[in-house]
C-alpha cells in the first residue's frame, strides 16, 4: 500500500502502549501476538495491519490514539475526509459509528449546531 506510513503507524504504537505498561501487556489486551505488534512499533513492516487489528490496537491504546489516526497512518482513508482533521474525533467520546447508521444529512446539521451551541457556551 503507497499510503502506508510505517513510521508514523509506530510513532502511534509507541504512544498508544503508554508509559507504564509493557508491550507484551498491550499485544494481550489487542489479542495480537506480540512479535508482531513488536515488528510494527519498530517500523520493519512493510504492510500495513488489517483495519480490524487497528480497531482492537485503538481499542487498547487507553484513548491515547484513535482508530481514525492508525487508519490515516496505514493509508485506508482519505486525508480530504479523515477525522483527524477535526481537534476531537466521535471515538474520543467512547462513540464509536459501527454501532450505528449512518445519520442523514438533516441529523448532520443538527449534530453540527449542537457541537458549535456546546462549544460556544464553553467559552463562558
């Protein structure tokens, strides 16, 4: 995959393993083997992790990286369109879209107006 940026995917690895546990701990709480998490927070592969073995390594990180950033990393989406984009993601809320319908266009702008009516009320 050309998209794929293994440097920055173990960037993130190193980051979502955190501090204060060891990488052994994470593989086991992503039901990854651990040579394999090893090989990849090194940046020795050259292909990138399915996108469901990225889904459990967000999982695990502790929110410390999100779904949508391994993704971007690995070059599955599109930076034009990606999350990332945005300072928070919905998966940093523990909102997570596979477990619901996409919403309408109409559901979208009354999502926005929250956000800005929430954001706005913030500054106060």
């Amino acid at each position: 995959m050309s998209n794929f940026n293994k440097e920055q995917l173990a960037e993130l690895l190193r980051k979502a393993i955190g501090p204060n546990r060891s990488l052994n701990q994470y593989a086991k709480e992503c039901q990854i083997s651990c040579a394999h998490i090893s090989r990849l927070s090194r940046g020795v592969l050259f292909s990138p992790p399915s996108p469901d073995n990225l889904r459990k390594m967000a999982e695990a990180s502790e929110k410390r990286v999100s779904y949508q950033e391994l993704m971007l990393a690995c070059g599955y989406t599109d930076k034009s369109v990606s999350l990332p984009t945005f300072q928070y993601t919905l998966e940093s809320f523990g909102i997570y879209m596979e477990n619901y319908s996409p919403p309408s266009e109409e559901q979208k702008r009354m999502i926005k107006e929250f956000i800005e009516f929430i954001l706005r009320n913030n500054k106060q």
